[in-house]
C-alpha cells in the first residue's frame, strides 16, 4: 500500500480547525482590516477546504495569502504557506514541489526555533521523499520528526498539533513496507500506548488497522481480520469514516473469499461513500482492492460498475494535478513576463545610458585637454611643494634639530658645576623643554618624510618611541601588532603625527596619573579596513579629579579630527582604544 494512503489519516486529524464552517469563515476574513489578519484568515480557509477535499479552492486562497504575504512578510506564516503548500501537492501527487516546499518550512522552522513546526516540516518531508521511493531519506526524515518533537507545547493556534502516536505509527507503515516487522511491532505498540493515553480515537483506529497490515504480513489471518475489525468499530464510534472504509477494503483484500462476505463489505463500504464526505484517495484505494478481490467473482456488472466509479475518481484526481500543474505553469509564465519585462526595462535602461556616454565622451572630450593642462601644472607644483617640504625638513633636522642637542647637552653639563636649587630647577626646565621640543621636532620631521608613510613604518616608530619612553620607569610595557594585512596601507603625515601624539598623550597619562605597572600596547588591523590601537593599563583608571583632564580630551579632538573612533574604559585600570580607518 502507498504511503500516500497510509499516511492521508494524520493530516486529516491533525488540523487544529475551529469549528467555524467556511462562509463563518469567510465573514470574518471579511472584517479585516490589516493584512497579516487577512493572511492569517485565508489560511485558514485554505485548511478547511482542504479539509473538505476542495483541493482547487483551497489552492486559490493559498494564492491569495501568498500575495498578500508579499506585502506584509512574517516568517510564522510563511511556514503555515509552504507546508501547507507541500500537502496541496502531495495530495495531487506531485511530489518532488511537495518535497521543496517542505524543505522550505524546515528552514524557517529552523531559523523561528519552532520545535512543532520543525517536527511536522520533516514529517512531510519523510512522506514525500517515500512516495518518490526514497525510503531510507524518508526513515531518517520520520526519525528526525521524532527527534524534533517538543516534550511540552501549549497551542492557541497552529497549523499541527501532532502527538507522539502519529510520529511512532508513521514509522510502523515505513517498518512495514521494508519488512522489517518486529521493529514495526515495536513502534505501533508505542503508538498505541500514546495514543491510549491520550483518548486519540483516530489514532487508535489507524494504530489498529497498522496492526492488520502487520499480522497479515506475517500471515497470521486470524489476528489480521481482528485488528480490521475492532478499527472498523473505533471508527465508526468516533465517526471516522474514511479509516473506517479503508477497514472494509482490508477486510476484502485479505477476507477467506466467500463471495457473500466479501460482498457484504463491500457493501457496508458503499455505504459509507454514499453517506459522508469521504476523501477521493480512500475511495480509489477501497475500489481497487474491491476491483483485485471481485476478479475471481463471475460477475461482470459488479465489476464494470466498480471500474467506472474508479475511472471517475481518477478523472478528479488528475483534474486536481492538472490545476497544480498548470497553476505552477502560471506562476512560471508569469516570472518569465516579469523576467522579460525587466530585461526591456534593463534594454531601455542600457540604451539611454549608452547615448549618455557619448554624450558624456564628446563633453568630456573636451575638457580632457584642459584637465591635462591642470594635471600637469598640479604636478609641477606638487614637486615644488614636496622638493620644499624636503628642503624644509633637512634644515630643521640639520640646523635647528643640532641647536637644539646643542642646548640640552649645555643643560646636562651645567648640573655638574654644583648649581644651586633654583639654579637646579631652570636647568631642569631648559633640559626639559629642549627634550620636549626635540622629540615634537623630530616626530614632525617624521611626519614630513614620505618614507615613512605605512602602517608598518608607523608601527616600528611608536614602538621605539614606547620602549624608550618608559626606560627608567617601573612601568613594564607589553607590545604586540597585528598589522600583516595592512602593513602596506598608506597613512599621510597629518595621520600620523595625529595618532602619535593621541598615542604619546595616552602614554603620558599612564605615567603622569595612572600609578600603574604595567601596559598593554597594541596594534592590530579592523578587516583590512583601518587599524585598531589599544593602550591599557593596570593604574587606578579615570579619578574624579581628572576625569575632564586636558590629556583626554586632546585625544578626542585629534581623533575626531581624522574621522576615527575613541573609546575610553576604565575599569581596573584605563584602557584607550583608537579606531581609524583608511
């Protein structure tokens, strides 16, 4: 037996439907005045009417929620749209879109973390992947539907409320089919344990026919037709008719082959068709096993009578694949004249764009020589500047940067003729101040040289300056880079002498203020795209007394001066981080 009979009980049961009729719910469709409330309510519609076999209808309004989806997106109904798209094809057997669909709501039951959701998207991914004879990704999909469902749920509304007795027996029918029978045994006992418990009368009907189909496999006969009957008589009590009429029809498949009883369940099926709204699957499953039995029978009428009735149902069965099929033919004409309009739009777009450009090449034309003419006067100029700039920073270097040694060697020598205090002070401060001036020289000179204009460069300079500015100190220092994917990325001078003294601002607040000792220097890169620099200390972090200090504020300003970021924490120390980027 296809799975697609076996399994059509769970979804049928499984619908938390109210019990609203489908004009109530049209009427309250029509009271919506936001779409996700018209999304929600033409879903639910779809669901009756496929609860009702109105295979056609329910597809027109699934229709309509996708569009209105479009307009108001939310990822909860879009699951309830691809699983129940996936049923609507799997009912009129095309699969392989039933498949896509169900993977589809796995992936939004994934990424919503629905336990429920995701164990029912498996499950109908399992039944499609075994109707296209893909049986051991259809167990691993029911095993997977097993693993996902949630152990406590509450439900106000949702497209499933599936028990453990339908996972269980799902994976019994699939144990049947490959003959592995005491496994099946084992997951329908369960079932029925659950079930039981529970009060789940369809599944306790189901449950019982499985155990049929089991016992008839092991051809024990006895217990076959006993099981088909107690499910007849649970379903029957529940007014569940369609297990009901697949019960009759195991009875006649698998009866001892007296015409009489035979015929009576026939019969007692017939009634069933003819009274309730039975499901058109379970009635071409309950005459073709009729039509196999009633061969052996001299009876042609009987015979003719069934075949006429089975060729009707397929005719609506087909119909129903039919308006499937030629309704993904719509959708996929339409992509195509969407596609195909875009691609005039584009055509237009490239056109127009094309007699631009040459309208832009003559203007352009035109002015090229004069940009040319610009270019190499900017040029010219540029080297000027730049054989100035040189020039500039050799006599700074040479002329004022020796003046300078000059005086603090001066002041150095002084100490040793005995000066007194206040004499010991002004040689101090003239000492002090000339090393002051000398190193903003030289960081300035530095900053003038194109040689210099790296990251890496900057680096090895700060580096340098860092271990030398704390020699003599008990600060220990710790320095580390990062910087091999930006080692070659350019940072003009004004750049850098802004992060050198943000740096050496930093690491005289380190000394000045922070009572630390120790500091974490780094320098890192920020996705190739800027360089991170971070200076932190194990001191006593920002103090009211100097929590507005010029220091801090000084970085800011040169930082926010070259579009960067300044981030200052203090917590077990201060820690400065700079973000620049290129």
């Amino acid at each position: 037996m296809k799975l697609y009979y076996s399994l059509y009980f769970l979804f049928s049961a499984v619908f938390v439907f109210s019990q609203k009729t489908i004009p109530d719910k049209e009427e309250a469709f029509g009271k919506c005045k936001i779409g996700s409330c018209k999304v929600a309510r033409s879903i639910a519609i779809a669901e009756k009417h496929l609860e009702l076999d109105r295979i056609e209808d329910a597809q027109k309004w699934l229709d309509y929620s996708k569009k209105m989806l479009l307009k108001c997106p939310n990822d909860k109904q879009q699951y309830l749209i691809n699983s129940l798209q996936s049923e609507l094809f799997y009912y009129s057997g095309l699969f392989q879109f039933g498949l896509h669909e169900s993977q589809k709501a796995i992936k939004l039951a994934t990424f919503t973390r629905d336990s429920l959701h995701l164990s029912n998207a498996f499950l109908l991914e399992g039944i499609n992947w075994f109707e296209m004879g893909k049986i051991p990704k259809a167990e691993k999909s029911f095993h997977k539907a097993k693993k996902y469902f949630p152990v406590t749920y509450h439900i106000n509304y949702k497209r499933y409320q599936i028990n453990k007795e339908y996972i269980y027996n799902n994976i019994a029918q699939l144990k049947i089919k490959i003959q592995q029978l005491d496994s099946a045994h084992f997951y329908n006992k369960q079932a029925y344990n659950f079930a039981k418990k529970l009060k789940d009368i369809r599944c306790i009907a189901n449950v019982e026919r499985t155990f049929g189909e089991l016992f008839l496999k092991k051809n024990q006969q006895d217990s076959a037709e006993f099981y088909f009957k107690k499910s007849i008589i649970t379903s029957l009590n529940g007014a569940i008719y369609d297990t009901a009429l697949l019960g009759y029809g195991n009875l006649i498949e698998s009866g001892s082959g007296n015409p009489k009883t035979d015929h009576y369940y026939f019969e007692k099926g017939q009634e069933i068709i003819n009274r309730h709204n039975v499901n058109a699957s379970f009635q071409k499953l309950f005459y073709e096993q009729s039509f196999n039995k009633f061969q052996s029978v001299n009876n042609p009428i009987l015979l003719l009578s069934i075949q006429d009735k089975l060729l009707r149902i397929e005719k609506n069965i087909n119909k129903n694949g039919n308006f499937h099929t030629q309704n993904i033919t719509d959708q996929y004409i339409n992509s195509e004249k969407k596609l195909l309009l875009s691609k005039i739009n584009q055509l237009d777009k490239e056109k127009n764009i094309k007699i631009l450009q040459l309208l832009a090449t003559i203007f352009f034309g035109l002015i090229l020589m004069l940009i040319i003419v610009i270019i190499r006067r900017k040029n010219r100029l540029q080297k000027k500047i730049l054989d100035q700039k040189n020039e500039i920073s050799k006599d700074l270097h040479d002329d004022i940067g020796s003046e300078l040694s000059s005086i603090l060697i001066n002041a150095n020598l002084l100490k040793n003729y005995d000066p007194n205090e206040k004499q010991k002070i002004l040689i101090d401060k003239i000492s002090n101040t000339s090393s002051e001036i000398s190193q903003r020289l030289n960081a300035f000179i530095w900053s003038l040289n194109a040689d210099n204009n790296n990251v890496q460069n900057f680096t090895e300079y700060v580096k340098q300056y860092a271990y030398k500015f704390f020699d003599g100190t008990e600060i220990k220092l710790l320095f580390s880079d990062d910087i091999d994917a930006i080692s070659n990325r350019i940072l003009n001078g004004n750049s850098r002498k802004n992060l050198f003294f943000s740096i050496k601002e930093a690491l005289n607040n380190t000394v000045k203020h922070a009572d630390a000792t120790k500091v974490i220097f780094t320098i890192s890169s920020i996705d190739k795209k800027g360089v991170l620099i971070t200076i932190k200390d194990n001191g006593k972090g920002i103090q009211e007394e100097n929590k507005f200090g010029n220091g801090l504020i000084n970085i800011k300003k040169r930082i926010t001066h070259l579009k960067g970021n300044v981030k200052i924490q203090s917590d077990n120390g201060l820690k400065i981080s700079i973000e620049i980027y290129f």
